[in-house]
C-alpha cells in the first residue's frame, strides 16, 4: 500500500502528537467531572439521598468517559508505542495504584445500590472517593515528572529502563514541582466536578457543590500560576541539540539531547501560545465566579476550557519533547523518534477520522437524552434502574 | 522452575486476563440474549417480555461491570509488564487494541447507561435499539482483540526494521483479514453464546425446579437452548477451522496437543489417550484413532503432519539462519542511522526472517553470536511447549464442547416439540453445568496461549525477552495486590449475583386470558398438578 504516502510523517507525526491531546483533553474533561464528582461525594451529600442524587448525575455516563482513557492507552499503545513501553513500566507502582483506585469505580458505582445497608454504602462511598481523587491527584504527578523529565534510558536494543530501586522509584516520583502539579489537577478536576453537579442537581448538593468548587477553582488557578512561576525561574528545560530529522527513524538514540535553559523559550518562539495558559487561568476564574453567583451551563464549559487551557499549555511548551531523560538526554522520546511508522500512523488517522467525529456524535446524543435534573423522584422510580 | 521477572510477569498476565474472561463470556453472549428478548417485547408488547429482557439485563449489568473493571487493566499492563514486547511490536499490535477502543469500547460503554437509566426517557423501539448496540460493540470488541491476539499467533503484514529495532506494519490488511484471526473470533464469540445459553438455562431451571417465575424460565430456556444449539455447533466447527489453522502456521503447538512426537505417516492418527513424557519425548498408554489427525489437520488422507522432534530439528536450522541476520543487524546498529554497508543489508535482508530464532540464545548467552553447539540445541528444543497440560486441557475443552451440543440440542427439542415439559433430572443437571462453560473456555485459552510458549509472537519475538526492565519485588507485589483485589470483587460480585437470581424477576407478570386460550395446548404443563403456566406459586 503506498497510500500513506499521501501525507507525509513529519505531517503525520505533528497530527498525532495533536490527536494525543485531543484524547488526553476528551478524558480529562469528561471523565475529569466523573472523578471531581467522586471526590466530592463525602462532602456534597450528608445523606443517603443526597449522595445517591451525586452518584446518579454520572451514573449513566461515567462508563463511556472512561473510555476515553482507556482510548488514550491504547492510541498512544499505537501511536507512540515507545512512550507506552517507557511510560507505563517506568512509574509501575504509579500505574498500579491508578488502576488499583479507577477499578474501585465502577463496582462502586455499580454494586453501591445493590444492597440497602448504611455499611456497605459507606464503603463504597469511600471507594468513590478513593476512585475519584487518587487517579486525579497522579495524573498531576505524572505530568509534572514528565516536565522535569524521568530517569530513564534506553538499551542499544531499545528496552526502556528506569533507574532506581522499587521504592526509590515511586517515591521518588513525588517531587516538589510535580505534587504542585498534581495540586493543580485535583483542584481543577474538582471544580469541574462541582461544575457538573451545580449543572445536574438542585438544593443541599449543589449548595454545597458550589460552594466547594469556587474554593477549587481558585485553589486551581494559584497552583497553576505558581507552576508557571516555577517553571519560569528554577526548572531546566530540554533542547534537541543535533539535526532535526522529522522524517527520520522512530529511533531515539539517533539524537543528541541536552539539558539546560528554559521551557519558557518555547514562548519566545512561539508566542502564540500564550493563548493556552491564558484560558486555563482564566478558564478557573470564570468558573470560580460562575459556580459564586449560580451560572450553570456557562461555569461547566468554563471549567472545560480551563482543562482544554492548561492541557494545551503543557504540550505546546514542550513541544518537540514527548517524555525527557533527565539522567540520559539522548534517550528523550519527541515528536520526531518516538511514533509508529508512517503506514500505521496513516492507518490509525483514517480510522480516527471515521470514528472520533461518530464518537462525539452519539455522545452528544446521550448526553441530549439524559439532559436535566436528577431528582430524589427520578432516583427512587422503580421504572429506572438508578444506582 | 525458577522464578524471576519472566515467570512473575507470566503468572500476573495469565491471572489478570484468566479473570478478565470470568466476564467477558457472559457479556457476549447475555448481551444479545437480552436484546433478542427485547425485541420479541416491542414486536408482541407483552408485559412477560419487558419482565425477561429487565431481569436478564440486571445480571448482565452485575457480571458486564467487572468486565470493564478487570478490562481496565488488560489495556495497560503491556507497556507496565511487557514493555520490551511493546516496544517491538506496537506498531502492528497497538493498532487493533486502539480501533477496538474507537469503534466498539466507545459505543458499548457510552449505551450500557441508557440501556439501564433510558427506560423512560425514550421510546420503545429507541430503547431495543440501544440495547442492540450494546449487544454489536461487546461483540465488535471480541473482533479487534482477536485481531491483536490472532497477530501474536500467526504474525502477517509486518518486518522487521533495523534501525528502529522494531517489527512494523507492511500491510494492515494483512493483519485484519488473518485467517487465524477470523476463525478465532467466531470460536470465542460462540464460546461466549454457548455460556451465556448454559447460564441461562440453569438459572431458569434453578426456578423451575422451585416452581418459581414459570413464565420466564420456560420462555428463557426456549430462547436459550435455540441461541445455544447454533452456538455450539458453531464453537466446535470454528474450534476445527482453528485446528486447521493451527496446523498450517503453529505446526509445533498442533504437535504439543497432539503429543505426537514422531512425523506419522498420513493420514495421521488421533491420540484419545496418552501421558505423555517430556523427558524420554515418547507417550505412554496411547490409545489412538486411525485417520482422525490427518482429516483435521490437513484436511486431506495424503498430506503429513509434522512431529515434535522434525519441527526441533527444522528450527535449529532457523536458529542458524537467524545468527547470520542477527550478525548482519549488529552491524548495521553500529552505524546508528548512517547508510551502513550495502552487503550487510542485503545479508540481513535474506535471514531476518528467522532473526527471532536467534533471540532464543539470550537465554543462555548475552551475545548469541557466541552461542556453542550445545546452546543451539538447547534453545531449539526450547521451542517445544510443555507437552501434557496441552494435551489434557485441549481434550477436556473438546469433550466439553461435545457435551454442550447435546444438553443445547435436548433442551431445544425438549422446548420446541415437547410443550417446554421438562424432566427434573434435565433441570439439575442444568443447574449443575452452569461452571462447564468458564472450564472449557479457560482452558481454550490455556491452550491457545501456553501452546505459543516460548513466544509472545510466534517465531518473531521470544516470551524472555519481552518483559519490563522490572524488580522481581515489584511485580510480586503488584502480582499479590491484584490477586487480592480481584478475588474481593470477584467474592462481592458472586454475593451479589446470587442475591439477584434468589430474589427473582421484580415482579411477575401473567398472560392476558385469550392469549392462554389460544395456546393451551402447546403450553401443557408437567412440573406438577397444580402448576398452572400463568401461576407463579408462593415461595
């Protein structure tokens, strides 16, 4: 098949390292309120009622957004495979204990309502929170240890390996800059959620959603800035430091990489996306202000732009970089070295196309159904099979 | 066996994925059960129907929610276990596993919450049409994982790229229309029919045994045995397309089930019996059928199948082939992305097919290059997989298989000519089959995998060194950990999927008077005098 030729990898590559993104964005904005919601359902709901009414504002929908992360872990499986192959064995114990917290959530959402004692509920209300909060708080991690770049390298034959002994590398996982940023998507994953409980329900809950979200979203946008202030003054960025090869073999070692200067650089380069950081702190004071005086579909799709916003913010200020080695710079992972080949990348495009805009069609048309209040009525009819 | 990284990441993906397929049967096959009940409930719109289609669907939401669960981690332990094998074959593996996501995951996921929140928020015929879409991705989602899986089976429409260290994708059709694939597909999708039939029906008979909730459990049967009966004519005819697969590109695991050691004259014989002895390589006790072997395998009285010991010697030749590609390839590295020696090339070129083989000396040396005579032997005699757990596990899934014709087609007959007049003996032993679907399918898979052993991806990539640069104590852990939870979600969804099936149907619903009049005669009743179809006794 020489079809694939009609767009070239360098092409190709830029298209996937957006569409990376856009899965990366379409989980955190959907399935982001499921965990907001799970790690507010303590604190919104005093009642059994009140904590049914959260958990059904997501009922229906908590499984076709979690796709959208198990999507994301397949795309860049195909996509990006040495990212796949260094990411997820390099912060093992992270993956397991992010796995462990988003397999709590759906049996808790499922089996909560299955028998009728204050016990049990309880136990799976915490396994919610645990389900919302733990993924939420290590996505942030994670992003931020991919900013300061992980200790890894690569074999001549291309194993990935990460440095260090079991414990060293989890905890040391958990460094200052990257526990801010996971500050920062708790909070923002937070608001969200109380977005879409101020959105889904009336009264006590989203009294106390609103509440708690403004706090968030401000807490989230402090974060953020300070991150930017950070990275600005005391983080190394990462410079590729021979010829470019954008067509080039997915080979990282065929690169030289080195360590030093800015990220900031990027926007000395790029001025344009400045637009990024600007809607995600933006994004957050609106949402803070809307959720404040009561808006309900404008504070949802402000605290959707703040996640589009800081997303953006971290991809296009590292771009061409994927995933750097701060202990062997040549083995960073960009745009450039770490992609399938060109026929699957052109493959996996043609099937996106098809496919993605057919997603986000019937998920509106879901979404359209199911639009509205939940209620103490619609939660104890016997005609539904609430949760 | 010692146990290291191989055999901890071995034992994590076996476990995780043995417990995935606890789930997944069901779904496949429960799904379209529920959805045929449905649409049988908007073509007549009699209450019994909608009764059926709510009660079958509430279990099928306890059992679909830890297949989802448990599928979570399926998605993401190749790159956390298996790094190495991610790298080296995401091209062409990561494909099917991210379109599975895009074109099935999203749409059964996004309509199961509608399919148990939609009741009244749209109409009828809206609503059998969610519940069929259900139905369709679960199934679609089969497809692109067998894909992947077939791919790992019999690897088409890839080579290997040296300055990338990777196989990549040469032709996508290849990989979608490999045969191995498609017989594989409807095998395990039938599989997951004939289970969902057998539990089906077991449950009914569970009712009718108590005289409880006649209407549905005979009307459940009746659906039941008739999806079943095809289903398990289909598993056993797929299941011998997949043997003649087998038999044509993993010729070693067709050996390994057959215990056959010697190539025997064709049409080979079929070994019913046999203990087989890794040690001496002979059986003990055969007991064989003249002929069988060779009309399965080659489909032909005349063509030869290949013993154990013909496949060892022809793979140490591959071994020998593949030094020379590996010589070539660690030359071609050395010019890390410059234009290496064309001679080289072109030697790499004619041998890399066979490069994998020469991976199998990793096992014994760093530097296969400088293998001795005894390590090749050694590591062409690792291509043999253990010999008796596949014959034994192959032959008691086929036993199975046979066993579940019959019940399906004795419950059809019983449901289409017999008035739904079932004997009691028939309805125990329906109780009691309910697990004989799970044991066949595991060790389907048991042998469909431990048969590839010693490789992930046949002849390609070897099992050892496909793994993550991983601490033995970290996959320990994780291993325990998963074991752990699994088996508290495992025991919470069993509590409650009993706790369902004791309590019943949410409430019973009788004929209408004229509709009973009409078919009293076809609906004669034996499981007692009292029994009146339209009754549903007190417990």
């Amino acid at each position: 098949m020489i079809l694939h030729e009609l767009i070239s990898l360098d092409v190709l590559r830029v298209i996937w390292w957006i569409l990376l993104g856009v899965l990366l964005i379409g989980f955190a904005v959907t399935d982001g309120f499921d965990m907001g919601v799970g790690a507010l359902i303590p604190f919104v709901g005093k009642t059994d009622m009140e904590r049914r009414i959260a958990i059904n504002t997501v009922g229906p929908v908590w499984e076709g957004n979690q796709v959208w992360f198990i999507l994301g872990g397949g795309a860049i499986f195909a996509a990006w495979p040495p990212l796949y192959a260094m990411s997820f064995s390099g912060f093992y114990l992270a993956m397991f204990a992010v796995l462990a917290a988003l397999i709590l959530r759906p049996v808790g959402f499922k089996y909560r309502s299955k028998r009728d004692s204050a016990t049990w509920r309880n136990a799976w209300d915490w396994a919610l929170f645990v389900g919302g909060a733990v993924p939420a708080l290590l996505f942030g991690v994670a992003v931020g240890n991919v900013i300061l770049g992980a200790p890894f390298h690569l074999t001549p034959d291309q194993l990935p390996v990460y440095e260090g002994s079991a414990a060293a590398k989890f905890f040391g996982l958990l460094r200052p800059f990257a526990l801010l940023a996971g500050v920062v998507s708790l909070s923002m994953l937070i608001a969200h959620g109380a977005a879409w409980l101020n959105l889904k329900t009336e009264g006590p809950v989203q009294q106390r959603a609103r509440t708690i979200g403004a706090v968030a979203a401000v807490v989230a946008a402090a974060a953020y800035a300070l991150a930017g202030v950070w990275l600005a003054m005391g983080i190394d960025g990462y410079t590729i430091t021979s010829e470019v090869a954008a067509n080039g073999p997915s080979n990282p070692l065929f690169s030289d990489v080195a360590k030093g200067g800015s990220w900031m650089a990027a926007y000395g380069a790029r001025p344009w996306i400045i637009i990024a950081p600007v809607l995600g702190i933006g994004g957050m004071l609106m949402a803070a202000l809307g959720l404040k005086s009561g808006k309900e579909i404008s504070t949802i799709l402000w605290s959707g732009i703040s996640i589009v916003g800081v997303i953006s913010s971290v991809g296009l200020t590292m771009f061409p970089f994927i995933l750097p080695s701060n202990t062997n710079p040549n083995s960073s992972l960009t745009v450039w070295d770490a992609s399938s080949s060109h026929q699957t990348l052109f493959v996996m495009l043609v099937v996106s196309v098809i496919f993605v805009p057919l997603i986000l069609a019937y998920t509106s048309w879901v979404y359209k159904v199911l639009w509205g209040k939940v209620t103490e009525e619609e939660v104890t009819s016997p005609a539904n099979s609430t949760y | 066996m010692e146990f290291g990284i191989v055999e901890l990441s071995r034992l994590q993906f076996a476990m995780t994925a043995m417990y995935h397929f606890l789930f997944v049967p069901l779904t496949l096959g429960l799904s379209i059960i529920v959805a045929i009940m449905e649409t049988v409930y908007v073509m007549t719109n009699r209450p019994i129907w909608r009764q059926m289609t709510k009660f079958w669907a509430t279990l099928f939401g306890i059992n679909f929610v830890l297949g989802v669960a448990t599928g979570i981690t399926m998605e993401f332990q190749f790159g956390m276990n298996w790094s190495y094998y991610s790298h080296y074959v995401g091209d062409i593996f990561g494909a099917p596993l991210a379109i599975e996501g895009l074109m099935a995951f999203f749409m059964e996921a996004t309509f199961v919450g509608l399919m148990f929140f939609g009741w009244d928020k749209m109409s009828k015929p809206a609503h059998a049409v969610v519940t069929w879409l259900v139905a369709i991705g679960s199934n679609f989602s089969a497809l692109w994982i067998l894909i992947a899986n077939g791919w790992m089976q019999h690897p088409v429409g890839a080579e290997f790229n040296p300055l990338t260290m990777r196989m990549e994708m040469t032709s996508f059709f290849e990989v979608l229309f490999n045969t191995v694939a498609q017989a594989k597909f409807v095998h395990t999708v039938s599989a997951g029919y004939v289970t969902a039939s057998v539990f089906v029906i077991g449950v009914s008979a569970w009712y009718l045994l108590r005289s409880r909730h006649i209407e549905l459990a005979r009307r459940s049967i009746a659906v039941a045995s008739a999806f079943g009966l095809a289903s398990a004519l289909s598993v056993v005819t797929l299941g011998d397309e997949s043997g003649y697969d087998v038999s044509g590109n993993q010729q070693m695991k067709m050996a390994a089930i057959e215990a056959m050691w010697e190539t025997k004259e064709a049409p080979a014989s079929f070994n019913l019996f046999a203990i087989p002895d890794m040690e001496a390589r002979e059986n003990h006790y055969e007991i064989e059928i003249p002929w069988v072997m060779g009309l399965i395998g080659t489909r032909s009285l005349t063509e030869e199948i290949p013993g154990i010991k013909d496949l060892v010697a022809q793979n140490e030749a591959k071994i020998r082939d593949g030094l020379i590609a590996y010589d070539a390839l660690m030359q071609i590295r050395e010019a890390r992305g410059q234009t290496p020696d064309e001679a080289v090339v072109a030697q790499f070129e004619d041998h890399s097919q066979n490069l994998g083989y020469a991976f199998l000396l990793r096992k014994y040396t760093d530097d296969p290059l400088t293998a001795t005579e005894e390590q090749i032997v050694a590591a062409s005699w690792d291509t043999v997989p253990p010999v008796w757990p596949l014959f034994w596990s192959f032959r008691i899934m086929v036993a199975l298989g046979f066993g579940f014709i019959g019940t399906m087609a004795y419950f059809f007959w019983r449901a289409s000519f017999k008035g739904m007049d079932f004997p009691r003996p028939a309805l125990r032993l329906a109780v009691w089959m309910i697990p004989a679907p799970w044991l066949a399918a595991e060790l389907g898979w048991f042998t469909a995998e431990f048969g590839r052993q010693p490789w992930t991806v046949d002849g390609v990539l070897p099992t050892a060194m496909s793994v993550s640069a991983l601490g033995a104590g970290e996959v320990l852990l994780t291993l325990v950990g998963f074991v752990l939870f699994y088996s508290v979600l495992f025991i919470i969804e069993m509590g409650l999927m009993l706790k369902y099936i004791k309590k019943g149907p949410y409430m019973d619903v009788p004929e209408t008077d004229s509709w009973m009049a009409d078919h009293a005669e076809r609906l004669k009743c034996s499981t007692g005098a009292n029994a009146s179809p339209t009754a549903t006794p007190a417990e």
